[in-house]
C-alpha cells in the first residue's frame, strides 16, 4: 500500500539509512526533512531520485513543523508514517552542563517530536490509521555517564511513546521506539579509535551498528501491525 512517510533530520545519519532503506519501495513517498544539512539532502534526493521530496524545516520551532505538515497534507492528502529522528548529542560533566546545553538538547531531541507528533495526530485518527516511530538511544534506557542531559531527553521521548501508544491505540495509530546502541554516524566523531575498540569488545556481536540496521528496524515496525508501546532496541547484545 502506498506510505506517506515523513522522516525528521533525515539527511544524514541513521534519518538518511532510513530513507534509504524504505525508498526501495517504489510505492512509498518520503519527505526527507532538514534543517541546517541543505547539501546532503539535495544529494541524497539527486541519489533515490523518484519519490522524495526535501523539505527544510526547524523542528524545534512549532510554526515551522506545523507548516510542513500542512505542506504535505495539502499535497499528498495524509501522512500514514512519522519518524521522529532528529536529534542532537553532547559529552559533558554533568556540572558543565549549562543551561543553554540543558534546554537546547530537550527541544531538538524530545519538544520537536512533541511538535511534529501533535501535528500529524488530527490527519491520522481521522484517517484510523497510523505509524509513529520516534528514535530513541540506549542510554534513554539506562542512562549514561557524562551524557545526562541527552539521557533525560531520550528517556523522555520513551516515557511519551508509551503514554501516547496507550491514548492513540483505539485511533488505529501504532506508537513505538527504537533506541540504539552505538551505530556508525557523524554522531559518534566525538569518540577516539580507541573508544570504538572498547564498546566492540564489550559488544557481543563484536561491532557497532550501521545506520542500515536501525532502518531495518524501521521497516518492519511500519508493517507490523500489532506492536505499539514498546521500545525496541538493536544493540549487538550491548545491553541486555
């Protein structure tokens, strides 16, 4: 069946693996959403061709959001798929933690899928149907050292996917998470070599993730169509 599919910060990254990977279905219309990557995205739609549309949009900023969504509902008539990707991360002390850092990670990582989710709900529980996948991370799940603000962010992008899957389950509108481990991104540049050797040491799969096996993931929660509420979590066996 023909998919709407709109996937934020998708440019690069696990976003641009997803699109990838769902674009192999001829059917599917995906808007490949950005912000500051411009480039990246034009590539990325010069690459799959037919069948994307980029739109640049401020997630954080709910005018802009609640403009693409109008944008695309105009055009296409629904959005049948959201997939909450964009975010950001951060290494600090927790008493370096400005105040700044603290609200700038809440906003790109846990309000812009407040925003975008609360602007698709009315099309898909008028339609009955729906599919929301918000991008979590491992330490959403367990917390990590140094990194506790990005922490509570994606705990709390958990904690508003297990409510919203209980409020929207009656709506025919799915709700999960997928919270990664240590995957291959731009994200991870922060990490020495040596960092890298040690987390495939301690992974029992002995590497980390790609940007594919997230997008995997992703495919198979869209056509599931009875898990909502849980959080998925491909980590090679880092957790467990």
């Amino acid at each position: 069946m023909k998919k709407v599919i709109l996937v934020t910060g998708a440019a690069k990254g696990i976003g641009r693996g997803i699109v990838e990977e769902l674009s192999k279905n001829d059917e599917n219309t995906i808007i490949v959403n950005y912000n500051k990557s411009k480039s990246e995205a034009i590539e990325l739609k010069e690459k799959i061709g037919k069948n994307i549309e980029i739109y640049k949009a401020d997630v954080t900023d709910n005018v802009e959001v609640n403009n693409m969504v109008n944008y695309i509902i105009n055009k296409y008539g629904k959005i049948d798929v959201l997939i909450n990707n964009a975010g950001i991360s951060q290494i600090k002390m927790f008493n370096d933690i400005t105040e700044e850092d603290w609200n700038n990670m809440i906003s790109t990582n846990l309000t812009s899928a407040f925003f975008t989710t609360q602007a698709v709900i009315d099309n898909m529980i008028h339609n009955k149907n729906g599919c929301i996948i918000n991008i979590s991370s491992i330490w959403g799940m367990v917390g990590g050292s140094c990194e506790v603000h990005y922490s509570a962010a994606k705990a709390g992008l958990i904690g508003m996917s297990k409510a919203l899957a209980k409020e929207l389950g009656l709506s025919n509108i799915r709700v999960n998470v997928i919270a990664p481990g240590d995957i291959d991104t731009d994200m991870n540049n922060s990490l020495s070599k040596e960092s890298i050797e040690i987390i495939k040491e301690e992974t029992p799969l002995g590497r980390i993730g790609r940007p594919i096996d997230i997008a995997r993931c992703v495919k198979w929660l869209i056509e599931d169509e009875f898990t909502t509420g849980q959080v998925i979590s491909p980590n090679g066996g880092w957790v467990i």
